[in-house]
C-alpha cells in the first residue's frame, strides 16, 4: 500500500475514533474500539492488539486475529523491546529479530506502538503483526502514534 494511501486512511480513522471514543474515558474501552476499527481497514494487518503492564507482567488485552500468547516472557521480543525503549519499533522480519516471540507462525513482520498515560509513562503497547515481510513503515508509525494518543486524552 502506498505511504499516501496509508497516510490518509489513518487520518479516516483518527477522525472516526475521535468521534467514538468520547463516550468513556476507560482506556480499555477506548483501545478495542481503535483496535477493532484498524484491524478491517488494513487487509496487511493479521493480528491487531494490546499488551498491557500489568504488575510488571506484559499481558494481552483487546485484540482481533487468532488467539495469541497472554503474557510474554519479561524482556524479551518485539512487544518489551517497544516497552523497554519507550518509542516504536518497525521490524521488518520478524524472524531476524532476536528473542522474538511467534504467538502464529504465519506472522513475518510487526510494529509495536507504546502507549503512554497522562504521566508519560509507558503502561502498554499496540503490537500488529502482517503476514507480508516489511509492510509496516514511516506512515504506519505516524498513523498508529497517533491513534494510540487518544487512548488517554
Ligand atoms: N511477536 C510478539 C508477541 C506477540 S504476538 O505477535 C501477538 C513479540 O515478539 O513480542
């Protein structure tokens, strides 16, 4: 899909949630509506979700797409390297990256968005996974931050 194309079905979405999710504050709430909303505007999404720190434990929370891990093991894959640095990681082949943690076999690349609270504490993640190699990008990783900072707003 082209960055322009991207780029403007985000902003579809942003405008879509913004109009949604001032019905509840509750964070988990806000988070499976622009979970469910992404995962049938991208037909590249495969699996579409949070993980949230819970008690120092990385834990599934919304999602859509097949049944997944619920908790990952501490500091290790794509979701805590997106937790441990605070800031998006984009791999483009999952299975070059090192400690990564293959909730389906058919996922070949992933982009996990840190979700932060009020405080700029980083309290979870966005992670999508794509059976296509490389399909995330510089127009996903705006597209999805943003999205991602209406959970708390
Ligand atoms: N691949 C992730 C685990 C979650 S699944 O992709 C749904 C990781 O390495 O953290």
């Amino acid at each position: 899909m082209k960055a322009e194309s991207k780029a403007k079905r985000y902003e579809r979405i942003y405008e879509q949630v913004k109009g949604l999710i001032d019905a509840t504050t509750y964070p988990i709430s806000r988070m499976a509506t622009i979970n469910a909303l992404l995962h049938h505007k991208f037909n590249y999404y495969y699996w579409t979700g949070f993980y949230e720190l819970v008690n120092g434990d990385l834990v599934v929370s919304a999602y859509q797409g097949p049944v997944a891990c619920l908790k990952l093991k501490k500091d290790t894959g794509v979701c805590w390297a997106g937790i441990n640095a605070q800031e998006t990681v984009i791999v483009e082949n999952v299975h070059e990256f090192p400690g990564h943690i293959a909730c389906s076999s058919a996922s070949n690349s992933e982009i996990v968005v840190p979700v932060k609270n009020p405080k700029g504490e980083t309290v979870a993640v966005l992670d999508v996974d794509s059976k296509e190699y490389a399909a995330f990008d510089e127009a996903d990783k705006v597209g999805l931050e943003k999205l991602v900072s209406l959970i708390y707003s």
